[in-house]
C-alpha cells in the first residue's frame, strides 16, 4: 500500500476523538507550563492512572521532569515519550501484519542492487584492446557515484516516504526503479517499510487497539514533520489527548508553522486555541528580535570571547561561576554539537565541583574485543592483506591471545614481504617458522573471502573465526541468522562486511561519565534538546561563523529543487524541507530559546581554533546584531577590531608563576647554543646503568649517522614501528634473495665445529643454477618475477664469481655469528659485539690462532671499502667493526672483503688499517664513559619524506647546531660529522 494514500485519509478524518481531545498554542514556555502542561499533570493527583507526556527529545523529557521536582509535583504513573519510544508503544497493541525492516538490512539490500547494475553497465572486454580494456556504459558513473553514497540516498529515500510521498515521487528514474525494488524485497521477505507502517496505523485504528490512559503532546515543532505518523498512530489511539504547540512565529515568510497547526487541527477535530494566559513579565525576547530586525537599544546579551576555544570554555566556567553565585536557577548551555569543547567545559566544571545534567552524549571506543572483530571484518573485506593482519596483531595482543610485541610482528612481516613481494597473508605464511605465533593466526584466519558469499554463509565463517581467536560472538545478531534465513542468495563482499561491521557498535556510552541521570541548575544540551523548556539564564557557546547557524545541504539525489517541487505540489505537511527552509527553521529554534529565557542571554566564542590558531575566526550573524544593539563595535563599525577587543576585556589574564622560569630559559637556550657541549637535556644518563650489555655491529654504524639511534634501541630498548602499507621494494628484496640463496650454496655439506670446507667453482656454480630454477617454479609465472629472476641470478653468478677470486683459508662458514667472546675495546670499555657475517673463511677449523677473512656481499650502490672513507663518515663501519671484534678471539690475522655483483667488484681492508678504519669510534668511547650521547637528528620540515626520525625532548634544535655541539663534545671536527 503506497503511504501517500494513507498519509491522505489521516488528512481527510476529522472524527472528534474524544471531547476531551484539546489543541493549544504557546508562544512561551512559561506559559504552556502555567496555563497546560502543570495543570493537566495535576489532574491525576489522588488517583493511580496511565498518564503519557510525548515530547520531542529527551532533553526535553528530563526539564520536564526537573521542573515538576523543582515545584513538588508527583508524576505516579507518567511516563515521558519521545517519537520513537511512541512507536514502540502503539506497535505492541496495533497488531502488525509485518516488522519494520531495519535501516541495516535496508541497506544490505541497496547496496546489493547497487552493485548488480555496476556489473550490468561495466560492459564487455574488447576484442581489440584485451582483458585490459573495458567498456562502460553511461550509467556506470552514477551507480558509481550511488554506491559510495548510498546512505544519503537511503535517507532521503527515508524522509520522502516520512513526509507521505510515494516511490514514484521520487524525481530521479534511475532510484525510483531500485528503490521500487527494493520494496518488492522487502515485501517478499515479509517485513515492511517503517514509514508505510507508521502512516497505516495513523490511518487505521481497528477495535481493540486503544491505549489506555491519557497523552499530553507537548512541543512538536514543525522540524518533527517526520515524525508526524509515528506520533499520530500514538494519540488516534488514546481517548483523552491534550496537545500544547508552539504558536507559529519567527519564520519570517514560511508558512510551516500554519500548516503544521492546520495538520494536528484535522487529526484531532479540534481548533486550535492560543492559551489564555499573560506573557511572563520577564523575558529575553529582545534578544531574538535582534536577529530578525536591525536595534538600536541594548539588549539583555553579554559576549565572551577568548583567544581560543579552550580559552572561550574556561570564560563560560567562570561565567556559570558567576550565575550561580548570584542565585541563577536554571542556567542552560547550548552547544551546537558534541564536540571537543563540551569535553572541556564537562572537566572544567567537575574540577571546579559544579553539579551539572549533561544531555550530550559523551562516547568512548568500543570494547576491546569489538575493536577487534571490526578489525577482523576489515581484514576479510580487503582480501586478507599483511596490512590487515598487522592492524589486528595490537588487539589480540591487548587480550592475550597473542603475546609478541608489534615490533616483532612487523620485523617478521617486513623480511617475508620483501622475499614474496606480495600483500596477500597467504603466501607469507611459509616464511615464519620461527615465528609460531604469526604461523598460527594466519592458520586461524584461513583463506580469504570470496567475491560473492551468501550473508549465512559469512556469519559462519565469522563466528568460526571468532571461536577460534577465543573472541566472544557478537551480540545482537538474531536479525542477521533471521535474514539469512530469508535470502540465501550470494551478495557482493564488500556489502557483506560491511552490513556486519553495521551490527558492532563503532563507539560506546560511557556509564560513568558525568552529568548523566542527575537534576542540576546547571545543563548542558543542544539546541533541539533545549527548545519548550524555561531558562533563567542561556549561555550559546561556540557563537562564530561557520559553526552555527550552519547550513545544511541537501544530497544530490533529492535536492532542494526537488523538495521545493515536491511541497509545491501537494502544498500540505508533513513536507519536505529545502536548505534555506531549514535554516529558517533552525534560526527560529534558536530565537525561541532566547524568547523562553528569564534573565539573560550569553554568547560565547573565539578568536581562533586549537589546531590553526593563525586561522582567525569571526563571530555569527546574529552575535554581530548583539554588538551593533549594545553599542561594542565602536565609532568606526570595525567588526574584526570589535571582535578582538571583546576578548581583550573579558578579564585581566592570570598571574603567572615566575619561579624556576630563569632555570628553564636558560635550558632552552642552552640546547639551541652551538658554543655549549651536550648536556643532560640531550639523550643522556647515569653511565653506570645505561651502559649497554651488548651493541650490533649494524646498529653502531648507525649510531654514528645519529646517536639517537644508538640511544633508543640499545639503551631505551625501543623501536620504531612503521604503520605505511608495504611497499615492494625491488633492489633491497635482491638482495636479501641474493644472501639467502649464496648462503645456501656454499654451505659446507658437512661441518666440523660449524665450518666445513670450501665447496669447487664448478660445483658451486651448478647448484646456484640448481636452487635459482627451483626458486623460479615456486614464484608467480608472470613477467615481473620471470625480470626479478633473471636480474638475481645475474647478481649471484657475478658475486659468486668474485667470491672465488679471493685468496684464502679452505674452511668456510655461511651466516655464522660472532661468538660469544668478540669484544670491542673502547679505552676502559670492553662492549661485547654480536652480528651475522655473510661468509668467513678460515686457514683451520676455529677461530682461535686462525687467519681470517670476513666477506660481506653488497648488492646496493655502496662505495668500496675505504679506510679513509670509514673513519671520515662512518661508511661501512660495520664491516670494520667485525674485523675488530675477530680480533678479541686470538686469530692471528685477517681481512674483511665487501664483494660487489660487478666485473672486479672485491676491495678489502687489513688489521692494519683499523687504526685509520675506526677513528668514527671515538665519540661512542667518551659516550659510554660520560653516558652523554646527543644527536644528530635531520630536521623537521614539511617536505622531508617521513619528518622528524626520533621525538626529541622539546622544539627541534636544528642539524647545523646538533653538528657543531656534536664536534665540541665528542672532539671532532664540525666537516667530520657530516655524512657523506
């Protein structure tokens, strides 16, 4: 049944319900709860009976009854409603044929369809140009455009049918056929739409369907005109209704507050009649009429502004400080939103002990475990990518049912990718058998979703994976098993998700917070929440331009010619509103809140925001009005300078506290002074405890580029790390391939103490061929891996054949360490050195009194050794430092090769020039001695990739000084601290 047709007969009834049913006009808060609203609350004092208040929101709900405490009114058996608690009501006697289907399942269903017609419209391959090139057909941008916007084409969708317009109202064809399809969906499945349901039983009200008691509808504003069936299914079924309605005014040329009294006037046969009762003797109606017509006079309007918005709420606490000192009752604060600011507001009153009724919600991050099944969803929605993987890692670690830290999930990550060069989970898993417990959750996570899956079939998989990961079942999902029961039918996966992901709360209320479930003098709400209520005092915060009145545009696929043509058509509510009617409408909402005041109205705003204090910002239209009215813009009418001046006389700043200030200057200037050394202000400590037990070779080369490396992962034990999708890297991933496969190649066959004997040229060169074909049947057979395979054996054969040239001991170890006794002498300082060597060949099967030669392969850009080069930049330095620590174990002499994929690609360095090799070893001697490391970390800035390496204690001190205070404390000179 089409709800224009039921929307139609509601208009035309004009059975009298009862005569007890009365429709009555307010122009005044004060007034509806003298005259209406406490005399009808009164009427059921002596007897028990079912009493009903239906009001807009709950704000609204809860001044309500903080008023009736207030003046002592009992309310035995009333019970305060909002529009969709209504509903729930009217639905448990009015015997529905059908449920509403949720907007969840609506959407399930729209986005399938959806996606159904953005294959019919992709077309066909082309002959000609391949599986490479498609062919789209015009209507493949806007099912595109749909599918990335469908909830606002569902809520539009909505709000037509709330406004009692049919499927073939809507003015866009394409829409108007899914969405006519997807009623037949819905029907077919058993359920109906909300909207359909509400105007039936507005319409239709059968014997046995009443509600007992009497209903007061207090404060429906035209902005309710969507809710104007579920309300009216409520009242035809109660027989003594009272409705109190705001008196149409502020609306400059709207006719909507008319027409929406002519509407309930024909719903409930009766006329409306304005309250016999006085205007209150004070009021702040002044103020609203500023905002509608140009004033001379003062008004009852005070303006504080601060510097910033944190500013401006710490003006509003002293403000309500004020107003409650000097006897304020009811002191209401608008805010446009939820939003940082209220946060901060909510603290600074809690600090201060300020009782306050808070109606914005205030929402904290879901439990852990939703956390993680969203991220579990997120996972199966995108392919089951390492990224995914990763993200979740944190979760499950947060429960337990991991333990290894992200750092080493990462690091194991990083190393498979760059061997598999792919995203896909699937094909790292092989990689990790000494990481179990990343082998073990790729396991339990198993393969990826398919493209198509039916909504059954993914609840299964889903709660298995839940099951597995020791994660509890969602709650809540019985519609979902219901629907699946319905439609077995298979659904694109991306519509799967995310019509699962809808099922997990995104957010949580915080129980504890405060301000919920008290009465208080002082209450923070928002504009709707507050309107029909009495107010001794109203602060609107956040009063600047583009905050609020903020202008609401309408989508693409209902817009504002299209409501306007629409409304002009049947000229009658409920009606669709365009953008300008709704800041009509907002502008009246926030008038009638001045209107209701007793005492006075304060404006709050800011110079500026918190995160781009050089951004200024300007007061709202009607602020402007309050400055001009009570004199403040000055002899010149200069806005801008007005604005600044207000916030300049809000109050004479703070003292501040001078002791220790001087102590701190000069720390600061201490650390951006080049004349000074490093000092504890810099990365520094007690030397006796920070000392590291042990340093990787690879980790002090580093430290000489920036100590701070040094600092955070061998003292503090910290690393950094990345959350940057990954990203194939082609030389580093060769060369990695490169180690790995002449590791496995000149692996001794047997090993006598972890050295065996050097393997022939020729033996060795046919089983690199060997292990590089075998390799090649295990990668993908496309043409990036058949150039992948083809550089890497060019890179082995040619390392190969220079390993050969080399001149050395017949025993030979591959990715051997460093055993336990290598020690690095540093003056006093004997620092254990751990690190794996590509290669090491000996003249005797150990290492003690052996002649050694340590070969490291290089398949980067990387310069030849150079003992000069080394101790000028640090190039390389690791090399040296492994030929140093071999020192330490008696080995009576020896080399340390780097041997580059190139024609003759082989230098070396001796013993003997480790003096000159190691002079960059300096600086970490004097660092372990007076536990004072500095830094040399680059500079900040908006266009270096990456910005800034390491957090420093304070504002960046720039490279150029860290160089100079680096030569002064560690001796060296400032052209020796600059890499190369």
């Amino acid at each position: 049944m089409d709800c224009a047709r039921s929307e139609s007969r509601v208009h035309q009834r004009r059975t009298v319900l009862n005569s007890q049913t009365s429709l009555h006009l307010a122009r005044h808060a004060e007034t509806a709860w003298q005259a209406a609203i406490r005399p009808w609350l009164e009427r059921g004092h002596g007897r028990l009976e079912r009493a009903f208040v239906i009001v807009a929101t709950r704000g609204q709900a809860h001044g309500l009854k903080q008023r009736c405490l207030v003046e002592g009114l009992p309310l035995l058996g009333v019970e305060f409603l909002t529009p969709g608690l209504a509903r729930k009501k009217w639905a448990t006697v009015a015997r529905l044929k059908a449920s509403a289907m949720g907007r969840e399942l609506l959407l399930l269903q729209l986005r399938t369809l959806i996606a159904r017609r953005l294959q019919l419209s992709s077309g066909v391959e082309s002959a000609a140009g391949g599986a490479g090139d498609r062919h789209r057909t015009g209507e493949w941008g806007f099912w595109k455009s749909l599918e990335s916007d469908a909830e606002h084409a569902l809520d539009d969708f909505d709000e037509l049918l709330k406004a009692g317009f049919g499927i073939d109202d809507f003015p866009v064809p394409p829409l108007r056929e899914i969405f006519r399809e997807l009623a037949r969906w819905v029907e077919a499945c058993g359920y109906t739409l909300a909207a359909w349901q509400a105007a039936r039983a507005a319409a239709e009200v059968a014997d046995g369907q009443r509600i007992a008691g009497r209903v007061l509808v207090y404060g429906l504003g035209p902005e309710m005109s969507g809710e104007f069936f579920n309300v009216a299914a409520f009242v035809r079924r109660c027989s003594d209704v009272t409705a109190v309605l705001p008196e149409p005014e502020f609306e400059g040329s709207s006719e909507h507050g008319e027409k929406w009294i002519e509407l309930w006037g024909r719903l409930l046969g009766a006329e409306p009649m304005p309250l016999d009762a006085p205007d209150p003797e004070r009021s702040c109606e002044p103020v609203a009429a500023v905002w509608f017509q140009h004033a001379t006079t003062p008004v009852p309007a005070r303006l504080v502004v601060g510097q910033t918005r944190g500013d401006e709420m710490r003006g509003v606490a002293d403000e309500i400080c004020a107003l409650l000192d000097a006897g304020a009752d009811n002191i209401g604060v608008i805010f446009p939103r939820a939003d940082p600011a209220h946060l901060i507001l909510a603290r600074l009153l809690q600090e201060r002990g300020i009782l306050f009724a808070d109606m914005l919600e205030t929402a904290g991050p879901p439990a852990i475990e939703i956390q993680a099944q969203r991220a579990l969803l997120a996972f199966y929605e995108r392919g089951g990518r390492i990224e995914e993987f990763l993200a979740l890692w944190p979760l499950l670690r947060a429960i337990g049912i991991v333990t290894a830290p992200l750092a080493e999930a990462r690091r194991a990550c990083e190393r498979s990718f760059d061997a598999t060069q792919s995203h896909d989970l699937r094909r790292h898993a092989g990689y990790w058998e000494k990481r179990p417990e990343l082998a073990r959750l790729a396991r339990i996570l198993g393969e990826p979703w398919p493209a198509e899956l039916a909504l059954a079939e993914a609840l299964a998989r889903f709660r298995r994976a839940c099951t597995q990961l020791a994660l509890e079942s969602p709650d809540g999902w019985g519609t979902l098993d219901t629907m699946a029961a319905i439609d077995a039918g298979p659904k694109p996966l991306a519509v799967v998700t995310g019509t699962l992901a809808s099922f997990l709360p995104q957010d949580s209320v915080v129980i504890d917070a405060p301000g919920r479930n008290v009465f208080a003098r002082v209450t923070l709400s928002t504009r709707r929440r507050a309107e029909g209520l009495c107010w001794s005092h109203l602060v609107l915060v956040e009063s600047n331009s583009g905050v609020w009145p903020l202008r609401q545009e309408p989508s693409c696929w209902l817009t504002d010619e299209h409501r306007s043509a629409l409304s002009r058509a049947r000229n009658s509510p409920p009606t669709l509103f365009n953008s300008e009617e709704r800041a009509v409408l907002e502008r009246a909402g926030y008038a009638t809140l001045a209107r209701d005041t007793r005492e006075r109205v304060i404006f709050s705003a800011a110079l500026s925001g918190e995160q781009d204090p050089e951004v200024k910002l300007a007061p709202n239209s009607w602020v402007e009005r309050i400055m001009w009215a009570n004199g403040q813009m000055g002899p010149e009418g200069d806005i801008e300078a007005a604005f600044t001046g207000a916030a300049i006389a809000t109050g004479e700043p703070a003292a501040v506290a001078t002791t220790g200030l001087d102590a701190w200057h000069d720390a600061w200037r201490g650390r951006r002074d080049p004349t000074r050394p490093f000092d504890e202000y810099f990365f520094s400590g007690d030397p006796a405890r920070i000392t590291p037990p042990k340093l990787p070779a690879k980790l002090i080369e580093r430290g000489v580029q920036d100590p701070a490396e040094l600092w955070f992962e061998a003292i503090l034990k910290t690393q950094r790390i990345r959350w940057d999708p990954f990203v194939r890297a082609r030389r580093k991933a060769l060369g990695q391939w490169a180690h790995q496969l002449l590791a496995n190649v000149l692996m001794p066959s047997e090993t006598t103490r972890g050295f065996g004997e050097m393997l022939a040229f020729e033996v060795a060169r046919q089983k690199l061929h060997d292990r590089l074909a075998a390799q090649r049947r295990e990668w993908p057979g496309n043409r990036y891996w058949d150039s992948f395979h083809g550089e890497l054996a060019h890179v082995c054969g040619l390392l190969l054949e220079n390993v050969f040239t080399i001149t050395a001991g017949r025993y030979v170890a591959t990715e051997a360490s460093l055993p336990p006794g290598a020690r690095l002498e540093l003056g006093p300082h004997r620092i254990p050195v751990v690190g794996r060597l590509d290669l090491v060949r000996l003249d005797q099967p150990a290492w003690s009194g052996a002649r050694i030669d340590i070969v490291d392969f290089k398949t980067g850009g990387d310069l030849g050794l150079s003992a000069e080069r080394m101790g000028r930049t640090g190039a390389s330095l690791q090399l040296g430092v492994y030929l140093e620590a071999a020192r330490s174990l008696g080995i009576a002499g020896g080399s340390v090769w780097m041997i580059k994929p190139e024609p003759g690609g082989v230098t070396k360095l001796t013993f003997d020039d480790m003096a000159v090799a190691l002079t960059k070893l300096r600086w970490l001697e004097q660092a372990l001695t007076r536990g004072v490391y500095g830094a040399l970390t680059r500079d900040r800035s908006d266009y270096a990739p990456g910005g800034c390496d390491w957090p420093l204690a304070c504002t960046p001190v720039s490279r150029a000084i860290l160089e100079q205070k680096f030569a002064l404390t560690f001796g060296l000179a400032p052209e020796q601290a600059v890499d190369e």
